[in-house]
C-alpha cells in the first residue's frame, strides 16, 4: 500500500504539471492578445493620418522617402470620367492607350498590341496585355467592341 507523503508527492507533481501547461498557454494567450492590440493601435494611426494621395512618400533603398508626384507601376487603374487624362494612368497602361490611339479608330487583338509594345511574342506576354486591356475597358478607358479586340473609348484618341 502507498504511503500518505507518496500519494501527496503524485498529486503534487501532477498539480505542478498542470500549473507549467495552463502557464504556458497564458503566456501565448497574452502574446495573441498584444499583437491584436498593437494591431488597433496601429490602423487607428494610418486611419487617422491625413490622405494626400498624390504626395505619398516612397522610400528607395538607403535614401530618404521621396514624395511621388504621380502614378506608380502597379497602382490601380481609376475610373474614366470627363475631363480625366491619361496622365493618371501607370506608365505600362499610358503606353498601350498610346499604342491604341494611333491606330486611328482600329481595333487591336492582345497579340498584336503585345507586339506594338515591343514585348516577346509569347502567350504569357500577350495575356498579360489582355488582363491590363480588360482593365482598361471595365473601367472606361478602351472599348472591347468584338470580343478580345480593344479600341480607345470615345475621347481618348487624343491623349491626356
């Protein structure tokens, strides 16, 4: 038969056990819970700052950030309205506008613009020119009249 201090040495051993495995989830437990509150904190800032969107700063390696005076490669294509130029345009899609607009009115499939923009003529290229063209025409800019072949939408053949 067990002796008293044996069994009381168990349960301790096991009260300990528990306490170490409840402990260590609190300390994760307490870690999730600082991210969260550093992540509110943090939103809240960016929420809370003045949005100047043509002066973001951008920052290049080893110099100071430099405000950007206008689009960026990869920044979102705007919505056409009256009086918008291409000028807010990123440059890969104010070169496809202008490879458009002096076709005269002449509709272009992706394989012949990808190849008017001077890219290899491979169909990775030329879907990556569909995609940036089906852009363009959800959002007003080009006219997909006849299914994958774009023109410039009414207005734009001038340019900016």
């Amino acid at each position: 038969m067990p002796s008293v201090m044996g069994l009381l040495e168990e349960r301790e051993r096991a009260a300990r056990q528990r306490v170490e495995v409840l402990q260590a989830e609190l300390r994760e437990a307490e870690a999730a819970w600082e991210r969260f509150v550093i992540a509110r904190e943090t939103v809240g800032q960016v929420l809370a700052e003045p949005r100047d969107c043509e002066r973001v700063p951008v920052a290049a390696p080893d110099q100071r950030p430099r405000p950007v005076a206008g689009p960026v490669p990869g920044s979102v294509v705007p919505v056409r309205t009256a009086g918008l130029g291409t000028a807010v345009l990123a440059p890969d899609y104010r070169r496809m506008m202008a490879v458009l607009a002096e076709r005269g009115g002449e509709a272009m499939d992706c394989r012949q613009l990808a190849v008017a923009l001077g890219l290899e003529q491979v169909p990775a290229k030329a879907e990556g020119v569909r995609s940036k063209a089906k852009r363009l025409a959800q959002r007003g800019w080009l006219i997909e009249a006849v299914p994958g072949r774009f023109n410039v939408a009414d207005g734009q053949a001038g340019g900016s």
